[in-house]
C-alpha cells in the first residue's frame, strides 16, 4: 500500500488462455482476469495505518472485518454491539485488548478510531451514519444505506458536509467481473441491450433469514430498548433481535437486502443512475413464522434511454421458497447476444439475428417453389451479403476471476485508499441511494399495489 495505491478497475485486462470447444457447438475462448494497477498519487493525507472501529458485529460485521483486515495496514481496534457475546468474540478474534461498548457513541468519540464500520440493522444507518461523520470518522456503511427513502438525501448531505470518505457496503461495485462486463458491455458485446434477466433465489432456512439465537439471549445480556432505535416500543423479544430482517420495523425485506445488490451491479456495467417506473409484487407464501417481509418479491423496472444506454426493461426476482435449489444471475440480454455475470465472472454468448431466409425454419421463404427460392437467394446475396457465412454458430467468451480473488477485499480497499490518498469512491451516499431508491421503492410499490414513478435524477418517488 506504500509503493501501490488500489487496483482501481478502470479495465480488467485479460490473462493468457483460449479454449476451442467441439464441432457443431461453436468457439468457446476462455480467459482469467487480471487487475491493473496504478501508481500512488504523491500526496498523503493519512497515517499509514488505519485503525477500524465495529458498529455492529452481526454476520456481516464479521464478514466486513475479515475482509478490511487482509489489506495491508487496517487492524480493528474497537468493537460496538448489542449483544455481550457478540464483543466477547471480537476480542477472542482480534484481541482480548480491543475496546468493547455497547454505545457507539463511546466509539466514534475516541482519537485512536480511524474510520468505522457500520453493520447494524438497517434501521440505524443514517443516525449512527451521520453521527461519525460529525465525530470525522470516515464511514463504511453496509447497504441498503438507508431504512427509508427519506434518509438517503439528509445522508448524502452528511458526507458532503465532512468532506469524508463514504463507502456503501455492496462489494459488487468494486468487482473486476463487474468492471470487465462494464467494458463488454460499452464495446457492444451484446448489440443493443433489451432486456435485463436478474434473479436471486434461495432454498434454505438461513438463507431465509431463520438465523440462529443464542441460548444466553436476555434482557440481561442485550440492550433491547437501545435496539428499537426509533422503531415502534415492544416487549423483549430475541427472534426480532436476531432475525430482524424479517421485520419492517428494522430491515428492508428482500428488496433492501437482495435487490441493492443486483442494482449496484447493473448500474456500474450499464452507466446507469436507475429507472423511471418500478412495479413490484409478492407475498409471503412460505414462511409464516410471525414476519411481514414477503419470502417472494418480482420487480419490473423501465429504464429511459439516455447517452450511457438505450431504453431498456428489467425483470428482477428474490424467491426464498425455491424447490429447485436456488441460485442467482444477472443476465443482460442485447440484440447480439447474451452476458451472465455470475460470483466469480462473466460470460458472453453471441447470437445474433438470424436474418437469412435460406436458413430456413418459420418463414415464408420455403413456400416459394423452387425455381423462385433460388433466384430469391440470388437476389438476397446481392443485395445483404452471405449473412448465412456471417452470422455463423455463436461464440462464447468466459473470463474468470483469479484463483484467491475477493471483491469484499478489493471494496475495502478501495475504502482504504480513498482514506490515504483521497481517492474517489465510486459507490459514495449518492450511487447508494441510487441502488437502495429504487429497491425501497419496490417495496412501497408491493405495499400500495400500484407502479411508482421514480426520478433518477434527484432520486425520489415522483
């Protein structure tokens, strides 16, 4: 990190590799990316050395702290959560020594935090958010950056007003498989884009948010008011504190959760700020177990032509029920072809048009007579060209991630180096809400059974 800033993926170049499959099933080339890396900038504005302050030490603050500790020089000094035994395994993990709280507010008011990191429920993003910054803490803050639509702007606001770095915790923005389908993508790999096919199923209790609750769980050893935040007063109740998700008072439903994810990806391929219209529909058909977030949400986007791409429609859905083992992608589907980006790459199948009447199938080419197709074929040749001999069969290209590579790490990293070197982040409080606007808004569209106009632009419900 002294001598190289971050491989900030401008273009992920291509390794060495190309695979010719059997006849008759076209020509499949497959390649491993690469990062590039850039010179460090000459200014300095930060210590070498960043030390990390949990918010949160749930599942994914855990899963956020494995990943900023691989990059050189971040060490997490001080852990904040609700639960006793959440902060008592941070110090088994990262020393007995680290500073424990309860209230983050002890936290973010101690000089030996560098930045922090908020993985609370989705309730207490802005407040903990916007308290940080004023306390100059830099922020990473998992997605969806705000529980409700309203928040997103006064959060932007916040880190405009500090001048702080602001990473929004959805690690796909960083990904060298989504900056590489970004620049297939831009070349015209798929023609002209139609039709987005993105779909995230799951098939298992955990992955239905059926989290596990620890048998020490009490009023004694959890801060259940402090857990409420500004939600509705309840009694004590340990399946909302640990499985919170499933609940509207704290999280954001599959939407929130799910949705921001495949958002964040299309709008860093596509150049997108988000669509125009969004309808939603769903329900909860499986797991009756005292929820109100639906286990089954479709969402049908329309977005507006503009420079960066044309108009183009997206199908979007999160089952949780789904007997057929689940599984996600993200498939855009253009005019030439097809691009999948999966966990670990991308791929791009070409398929163009079949225009050619003399291959024949369903047209009305073949009721001609005889005599007549020839001269037609004649006649085709001359005036477009051999398209039989151009189109061909369609080629496929796979490019793969390196063996070892994670893109939670590259995000971290990327929030280190905007921390060191004032590098910009591309997933700030403004590309957030632009992933979690239109997420939240599926869910006011679910709610009220009716479209929802969204502006883009100075993103709100129009």
């Amino acid at each position: 990190m002294k001598s190289k800033r971050r491989s900030f993926i401008k273009k992920a170049a291509l390794g060495s590799g190309m695979l010719i499959m059997g006849a008759g099933k076209g020509k499949s080339e497959r390649y491993v990316l690469q990062k590039e890396m850039e010179p460090a900038p000459k200014k300095v504005s930060w210590n070498d050395h960043i030390r990390l302050g949990l918010i949160g030490c749930g599942i994914q603050g855990f899963s956020n702290a494995r990943a900023a500790v691989q990059v050189p020089g971040v060490s997490i000094a001080a852990a904040c959560d609700l639960y006793d035994g959440r902060m008592t395994r941070a110090q088994e993990l990262y020393g007995k020594d680290i500073f424990t709280t309860r209230d983050f507010r002890e936290m973010i008011a101690r000089d030996d935090i560098d930045a922090v990191c908020i993985s609370t429920t989705d309730h207490w993003h802005d407040y903990i958010l916007k308290e940080a910054l004023k306390a100059g803490k830099p922020v990473y803050c998992e997605k969806p950056m705000m529980h409700h639509i309203d928040e997103g702007h006064g959060m932007i606001q916040a880190e405009k007003d500090s001048g702080l770095p602001v990473q929004i915790g959805s690690q796909r923005a960083s990904s060298i498989t989504t900056h590489k389908a970004k620049e297939l993508f831009e070349s015209g790999a798929i023609g002209t884009l139609m039709v987005a096919d993105i779909v995230y199923d799951r098939n298992n209790s955990n992955g239905a948010w059926q989290y596990s609750i620890p048998t020490d769980a009490s009023p004694e050893t959890l801060d259940w008011d402090t857990f409420l935040g500004d939600a509705p007063r309840r009694e004590f109740d340990k399946v909302r504190f640990f499985r919170w998700r499933n609940y509207a008072d704290y999280g954001t439903g599959v939407a929130g959760d799910l949705f921001v994810h495949l958002f964040t990806a299309l709008h860093i391929i596509t150049s997108s700020i988000g669509p125009e219209k969004i309808y939603a529909t769903g329900g909860l058909r499986f797991w009756k177990d005292g929820r109100d977030a639906p286990d089954i949400t479709l969402g049908l986007f329309d977005y507006a032509a503009c420079d960066n791409h044309p108009a183009f429609n997206v199908q979007m859905r999160v089952n949780f029920v789904d007997g057929s083992g689940g599984g996600s992608h993200v498939k855009l589907i253009g005019s030439e072809g097809v691009m999948t980006i999966g966990w670990n790459g991308v791929t791009v199948v070409k398929n163009p048009v079949r225009t050619n009447p003399t291959y024949g199938g369903w047209d009305s080419y073949a009721t001609f007579a005889s005599e007549q197709q020839e001269e037609y074929k004649k006649w085709f040749i001359k005036e477009y060209g051999n398209l039989e001999q151009k189109n061909g069969k369609p080629t496929e290209m796979i490019f793969t991630e390196p063996e070892g590579y994670s893109d939670h790490v590259e995000h971290w990293a990327g929030f280190v180096d905007a921390i060191k070197n004032g590098t910009p982040l591309l997933e700030n409080t403004t590309f957030g809400m632009r992933a979690a606007g239109p997420s939240l808004a599926s869910n006011v569209s679910m709610k009220y059974g009716m479209p929802i106009i969204w502006d883009p632009v100075n993103m709100k419900i129009g």
